[in-house]
C-alpha cells in the first residue's frame, strides 16, 4: 500500500502494520514539507528470533 497523505479519516487506521501488508523489519519514510525521516521497524526482532528458534511465529 502506499499512501501519500494520511487525514486521519482512512478506513486502515485501525489495523495493525502486518494486516496492512507491511513486513517486520520494514523501513518506513515520512515526510512533512522538506524533512523527511525514516523508521525501521526492528523493536520486536529479538522476540520474533526467539520465537522462531522454538518454533513458533
């Protein structure tokens, strides 16, 4: 999905990253104006790779 500007009225506002399609350990950009940023979405990599080694996801 992408989207150019969020409102604040979009019907996906509600829904978690990953229903939205976005993967774990995606960056993310944002802009507003000139300045633009990016995040990476990472902060529950050490619980997924925990997870994963005792086989669960």
């Amino acid at each position: 999905m992408i989207t150019h500007q969020i409102t604040g009225d979009e019907p996906f506002l509600d829904c978690t990253l990953r229903a939205t399609g976005v993967a774990s350990w995606e960056i993310l950009a944002g802009r507003a104006g000139f300045e633009q940023v990016y995040f990476e979405l990472s902060g529950d990599r050490a619980y997924m790779e925990r997870g994963a080694k005792n086989g669960h996801r």
